[in-house]
C-alpha cells in the first residue's frame, strides 16, 4: 500500500524515509500472505533506507533463502544481502505456543 499510494504523487521517498525515523523498524509475518510487486518493492525500499543507519527486524516463516518465492530474484537477492550484513538471525522451531496453549484450554475465554 505504501509504494501505491505514494506513486502517484512521487513522495514515495518522503513515506520511506519517515518510516526509517524511527530508531527500530519491525516488519512482522513477511511472506504470511501472497504479496505483488508494490508490496516487495516497498520492503526492499525500506530495507535499503534503514541500511547501516537503523535497525531492522523482521519476522518470517520463510528462511532468508526463500525470499526469491515472495518477489523477483534480484529484488530478494539485493534485500536478503542488506538485511543479512551486520545482522543478528534468530532461528526458531517447535510447535506453535499459540496453538499448544489453546489445545490445552489455556488462554481461551468463552464467549458469553
């Protein structure tokens, strides 16, 4: 939505470089949903802003590999390089807690 809203007028450098202000960047969940050209064009746009002068975080079922499946290869390529440099990956594996929890009537308020 970013890239597409801020096209039309050409502030798209504006959109990104106030989202880069912030001292932490999160993106959460990438590749959860299917995304099209605006949405990998927005995140590599903001993966390059943020490069070496803030942080990112980013969560994924995806390993960094398997980006080339959410956005053309060269995109992925230059994205996953920039986030990769400098950059802390914390893997994880396991069930989901969510899920346990709810299976086990933990967390779960009826409705009234």
């Amino acid at each position: 939505m970013l890239v597409r809203a801020h096209r039309a007028d050409d502030s798209l450098g504006k959109a990104v470089a106030k989202i880069v202000r912030a001292e932490l960047v999160v993106i959460d969940d990438v590749g959860l949903l299917p995304v099209g050209a605006d949405a990998a064009e927005g995140l590599y746009r903001i993966v390059e802003a943020a490069y070496e002068r803030k942080s990112v975080a980013i969560s994924s079922n995806l390993h960094p590999s398997g980006f080339d499946e959410l956005m053309p290869k060269t995109l992925a390529t230059a994205t996953v390089d920039r986030l990769l440099h400098h950059a802390h990956l914390c893997q994880t594996s396991g069930d989901s807690v969510r899920l346990a929890q709810a299976l086990h009537g933990k967390g779960v308020k009826p409705l009234t």
